[in-house]
C-alpha cells in the first residue's frame, strides 16, 4: 500500500472515528436534557424501548471506536492492509468497504467457518 492510500484510509478512519463521537455526544446531551419519564404508561414504555436500543447501539459503536483505533495503529505501524492470519494483502475493495477488516476475505471466509463448526459442536 503506498503512502496516497495509507493517508487516504487513515482519514476515512478518522472521519468514521470523528463521527461516531459526535453521535455519541449528541445522545448523551439529549439523555441529560430530556426527562425519561412519560406520563402514560404505554408512552414510558415505548420511550425506554427506544433509549435501550439507542444505548445498545452506542455500546457497539464504543467497541468499534477500538478497531478503528487498532486500525490506525496498524497504519502508523505499517501493518494496515495486511491479513493477520495469512500476511497477504487485503484488497482494496474490501478496506474499501470495511475499513477495520484485519483478515482477507478468504481468511475472514474460514474464521467464520471454523467458529461456525465450534458453535455447533
């Protein structure tokens, strides 16, 4: 990967990284701001359903703020675009599409596969 493609992919990381801060930001004002309480039992609850899912997205989104971290690492490194299993280059359609993948998609392919045999086990 030459040093146009590292700086390109490091910015697209910062940007994805940037913005989900931003969320982030935006649900924690709107949770101390606005009162949770609904006066009508089925508006409560359909409230509290909708913060669950809200938090539980915000929580999948933290775990991706450390991938993407790892991924910069991994730029800084000189290890970005790298499969971690097999050491072959990852495409540049797949980093593309998924800036934080650490495995080709063959190798991604037979993690999945083997996890896939384990669970049914």
């Amino acid at each position: 990967m030459n040093p146009l493609q590292q700086e390109y992919f490091r910015q697209r990381l910062w940007d994805w990284k940037k913005q989900i801060l931003s969320e982030a930001e935006g649900t924690l004002a709107v949770l101390q701001n606005e009162p949770l309480r609904e006066p009508d039992l089925n508006d409560r609850a359909s409230s509290e359903t909708d913060w669950s899912i809200e938090l539980r997205t915000r929580d999948r989104q933290r775990k991706l703020i450390s991938k993407i971290d790892a991924a910069l690492r991994r730029i800084d490194e000189g290890e970005y675009g790298y499969c971690e299993v097999t050491g072959e280059p990852i495409s540049l359609g797949r980093l593309e599409a998924r800036p934080i993948a650490t495995m080709t998609v063959e190798a991604q392919e037979r993690h999945e596969r083997q996890e896939k045999v384990s669970r049914d086990d």
